[in-house]
C-alpha cells in the first residue's frame, strides 16, 4: 500500500510540475517527481522506468543549475513616460494575472511623482515597476510585477540592489 501511495505521490507531482508558470518552480517540482517516480519505479522493480526518470531528473538538474548559474545576463532599467504606448498595452495584456493573482488592489493611475519603468533583462522587457513619491520623501511600491518567462527571482534580486540604482530613484525626486 505505501508503494502504491508513493507512486500516486510521484504522479501528483509531476502533473502539478507541468502547471507551473515559472520555470525555476517547474525544474525544482520535476526533479522532485523524477526522484519520487524513481524511488517507486525501483520498488516495483520496473528498471526501465527508473533508468527514465534518472534521465529525466539529469535533464531537469542540468537546466536548473544553468538557469540558476547563468551569469552573463544583462540587466536594465528603462524608464518610461505615464503615457507610453507600450506600457499601457503591457498592462492591458497582463491586467488578469496582475489583479487576479499578483496585486488585486493595483489600478494604474499616473501621478507626477511616480516613478515608472521596465525592467530589461538581456534587452527584453521582463518586468515592470511602478511606485509613488510621497511628501513627507517615503515611497511607495504600487506595481512590481514579472511576466511568467522570468520568474527565477533574478529579476528581483537585481532591482533591489544596489546595481540596478532604483534605490537612489526610489529616494529621490
């Protein structure tokens, strides 16, 4: 019976693997499922099953380490006006994800203090970041936002160091 439970477990997963929007979580749950499907595959004696899903869990491991060690990206933060074109189109294309999932409270509503820019990694526009200067000179996060393709964390890592300079922009008017 634990055998049995083991295999519906390994199947679970792999299944919530392939529903995943971010890659990083899609490796991380694969390797998981191949590791699981192997434990069950071995216990049933079913060898070419187990020799898959090693496979499988190399395949997964190796894109993981290279998306997680990739060093030569390029990041960027582009500014743009309340009123662009582009920008108003991006948060019409991904208004659902961004209230249905993200920031439900988030409406788009320029004001002349408002710092708004993409997030450019290796030139292609990944994310977006949008926030408030307020009078008494704190600032508010209204919008940081990441399309699924980039959702590793490396975004994020970058425009909250110092590197990326939002800091500096975040402080001052």
């Amino acid at each position: 019976m634990v055998i049995e439970i083991v295999g519906y477990v390994a199947s679970g997963l792999l299944v919530l693997s392939i529903t995943q929007k971010s890659i990083l979580r899609l490796r991380l749950i694969g390797i998981i499922a191949a590791s699981t499907f192997l434990v069950y595959s071995l216990a049933i004696g079913a060898y070419p099953i187990a020799i898959v899903n090693v496979i499988v869990a190399s395949i997964h491991a190796w894109y993981l380490r290279t998306l997680i060690t990739r060093k030569d990206e390029i990041f960027r933060v582009l500014h743009v006006d309340a009123e662009s074109r582009y920008l108003l189109d991006f948060l019409e294309y991904y208004r659902n994800e961004i209230q249905g999932h993200f920031q439900p409270e988030f409406v788009y509503q320029p004001s002349p203090d408002q710092l708004t820019a993409f997030i450019l990694r290796d030139m292609v526009p990944a994310g977006l970041f949008i926030g408030d200067h307020h009078d008494d000179g704190s600032f508010e996060v209204k919008l940081d936002f990441v399309i699924p393709q980039y959702r590793d964390f490396k975004l994020a890592e970058w425009l909250y160091s110092e590197e990326s300079g939002i800091a500096e922009e975040t402080n001052s008017r």
